[in-house]
C-alpha cells in the first residue's frame, strides 16, 4: 500500500491508469513511470498526452529526480509529477518548488514521518531563502 502526500496532507491513491515505462512508449494509458535515469526528452512528443508523469527516488541521497521533474515542467509539461519512494519530509518543499504536484510514499514511511511532518512544509512558496534575505 501506498500513502500520496500533497500539501494538504496524506492521501490514498485515487484510481488511474496503469502506468507505462520509457520503453513500452508510444503505449501508453496517461500515465508514465521514469526511473531517475531516464532521459526525460524522450517524452517531448507524448507531454500533451500523458496527466501524471511518477519519477522514481531509489534513495533519498539520490536527487536525480528533482532535475528530472524541472527539466519536464521547463519543456513544457502541464500534468501531475509524483515523486515516488524514498523522499523525505525534509525534500518536500524542494520537490514542490521544482514542480511535482505530489509525494508517493510506503506505509513504513508515513509511520516514521507523521503528517505532521510533511504539513510542516507545506508552505513551501513561502518561506524560502530569497524570501527570508528580502526581508532581512
């Protein structure tokens, strides 16, 4: 079981499609998953196709998959991006702030890192270093 975290808290999965990889593509049912060595160009044709894009974290030292997600929203992706595996609460507010939507995580996690956690972070637009320098 998994447990979707966005900033409003944890989630249980809402129904999608079954995911694809880079290699099955161009089949594909909406959604795509890319491991954190995939390059995201090979889906420049299929981005208006494809609502949610889930790039994996093998390891929570391995950010990969933070330029993975930046690359896409700068090529244009308007769909969801979910991190999935080993991301901490501690990465949430720089996985928002390079575009994914939301966080997939194992039960085993949502135990060790509460709610609490993650909504602690939730406020990721505003407090950020060039925001706490303005104002200093």
């Amino acid at each position: 079981m998994t447990v979707i975290v966005t900033d409003t808290g944890f989630h249980l999965e809402p129904p999608i499609p079954a995911f694809t990889s880079l290699a099955q593509l161009p089949f594909h049912e909406g959604a795509i998953d890319l491991a954190n060595s995939d390059d995201p160009a090979a889906l420049a044709p299929y981005l208006t196709d494809l609502r949610l894009i889930r790039i994996d974290f093998p390891s929570f030292a391995d950010g990969r998959g933070f330029t993975l997600a930046r690359r896409l929203r700068m090529m244009g992706f308007k769909g969801r991006l979910r991190a999935r595996g080993h991301v901490l609460a501690d990465q949430y507010t720089m996985a928002r702030r390079v575009g994914f939507d939301e966080v997939e995580i194992s039960d085993d996690l949502a135990i060790r890192q509460p709610v609490a956690h993650w909504l602690a972070r939730a406020d990721w637009q505003t407090h950020d270093h060039q925001s706490r320098l303005r104002a200093g």
